[in-house]
C-alpha cells in the first residue's frame, strides 16, 4: 500500500489498493502445493480482489474487494463468496490479518473524515470494528501470536517505520528508524521476530529483526530483484514473497499490473527459488496466505481486460 515517500501524499495511500481494484482486471483466486509446485484455480472474479488470507482451520480464505471482506471455500468448486459484515468500515485496503486464534480479524481502513488508514479489528464473523491506531496513515501487516500486539507500517512526520501496539489501544512503539521505506511486518510463529522489506540498502530487500526491533538483519541480497511482504509458513520453516525485476518498478514502489515472480527461501535464509511467474503485483499476496498445513498457499494473479 506504501507506494512512494511524499508526505504530501499520504492522503492517497488509503485509496491506493481501493484504485487498483477499479482497474478493468480478471482476477484468478489461486493455490500452490510447494512440495510439487502444482497451481490450482479456485475461482475467476470479473474484477479485482485481493490479498487472501487463509483462515487457521483451513476452512476459508479471507479476501477484500471494492473496500469490503469476503470469504470463501479454498476449493476448487468452491461456490459464491460471502461478504463479511465489516460495519462502517467499508474502505477496507488490502492489509488484513487473523489472530492466531481464529477469533478476529484486524483490518486497515480508510476512514470516512479524512481517508486516512487505521487499523481496526472486529470478530472473525463480523460485527462492530474498534479503531486500534488514532494515528494515520497506518497500514496493517502482523499480528503476535500471543494475541497481544499489531504490527504496522505508518507515517510519522515524513517517514515510513515499522511500528507496534497493543492489540486494545495504546502508545505505539516505532521499531525501525532507517531511511526510507521499512514495510510490510510480520511475526514469526515462535512469535521472536518481525519479518519486514526495507529499502535501505538500495533495493527492497527482505528483512527479520527481534520482536523488540534488535537486531535487523538483511536475509535478501538479490541485486537483480525488489522483493516484498515475505511470509512465513505456520511451521516456521519456509518463506514466501513477491519480487519485481530491477528496473521495472522504483524500490519504494509496488504497483499493480506488472510482470512479478513469486519466491520461496528457507526461514534461516538461502538462496531464492523462483516458484511462478506471473502478472500482478499489488494485491497479489500482500498479506500471509498460507495453509494450515505449511504446504499451500493461496495467491491472486491479473488479466487486463480488452
């Protein structure tokens, strides 16, 4: 959702995701088996969805469209969507996450007075949103495995940082202070570090730092590749993330509609496999998407319509 460094601009990023799905695009709802590389269709949409989570029992995927959740069967017959009850918060992007528990769901919305993303949470089943972060814009990414804290990017006075906060409300801690874009925090399963893509060293690269914000430390060193949102299986072992080719995009920038490849690496790092290629970018996989199971993980990829 963070496309550039503007300040100026921070007005737009809550409608960024809500602008790529007004774009005339087929959207294909997808499944990949990494022990054989299979791809599955699920579902095509006429129009844009994105970012599928895959809930804890393995019953539904999680998905926002036109500023509004949906749900539905990870199958391949797997039937009509239903819309989750989100309340007022109908500016949904697509930065959305579930609690370890299965319980609730966290959300970044862009709110109706100024169109700003902050981070709510409501029930998995639907019901009331409860604004978490007064701040703007905040762009939701990780939720604790003890249940007890978020994990955002935001923009404070100019600057993109991780930070986080209490899962009820409170005083948010910033995590990182680099130049330039830190991005897309994720918790581990052990619940000891936060998963991020920075671009301090000159391209984005992917990043892991202790949960306390020690310790960060580069596990990326592609010259030839940005490389966003990683996310880590349920079983900690594997991580999956979303790559543009040097070149086609500037560092700080994850657009839609681009030529991208997904990658997959070891937790404690390595060499990248290239695991698809494809046409999407934003919305394709900014938020954790795997199974349960640590084998699959659900993906959506783009056709421009004629």
């Amino acid at each position: 959702m963070k496309r550039i460094l503007n300040s100026t601009l921070c007005l737009l990023f809550g409608f960024a995701s809500l602008q790529a799905q007004n774009a005339q695009v087929t959207s294909t709802l997808e499944v990949m088996d990494v022990t054989t590389g299979a791809r599955t269709v699920l579902k095509e949409f006429p129009y844009s969805i994105e970012a599928p989570n895959w809930t804890t029992d393995g019953k539904w995927l999680i998905y926002n469209s036109k500023g509004k959740l949906y749900k539905i069967s990870p199958t391949p017959s797997s039937g009509e969507p239903v819309e989750i009850n989100t309340g007022y918060a109908i500016r949904c992007n697509n930065d959305h996450v579930l609690s370890a528990d299965g319980k609730q769901i966290a959300i970044s919305h862009g709110t109706k007075e100024d169109g700003r993303s902050r981070v709510y949470t409501l029930p998995i089943e639907g019901g009331a949103p409860r604004l978490i972060t007064p701040l703007a814009p905040s762009y939701l990414h990780g939720w604790s495995p003890d249940g007890k804290e978020l994990a955002y990017c935001a923009e404070r006075n100019g600057n993109f940082d991780v930070y986080v906060i209490p899962v009820e409300g409170g005083e948010e801690k910033r995590l990182t202070t680099a130049e330039g874009l830190d991005d897309g925090p994720e918790y581990s399963p052990c619940g000891k570090y936060i998963w991020f893509n920075s671009v301090r060293s000159g391209l984005m690269q992917a990043w892991r730092m202790k949960a306390d914000g020690s310790e960060q430390t580069q596990i990326t060193m592609d010259e030839t590749r940005n490389s966003w949102f990683p996310h880590v299986s349920p079983n900690g072992e594997l991580v999956v993330y979303i790559a543009y080719k040097k070149g086609d995009v500037r560092p700080n920038d994850h657009p839609a509609n681009k030529n991208v490849e997904l990658l997959l690496i070891p937790s404690t790092g390595g060499e990248p496999k290239v695991i698809a290629t494809l046409f999407g970018g934003q919305g394709t996989i900014n938020v954790n998407s795997w199974a349960p199971d640590s084998k699959r993980f659900a993906f959506v990829s783009y056709k421009l319509n004629d």
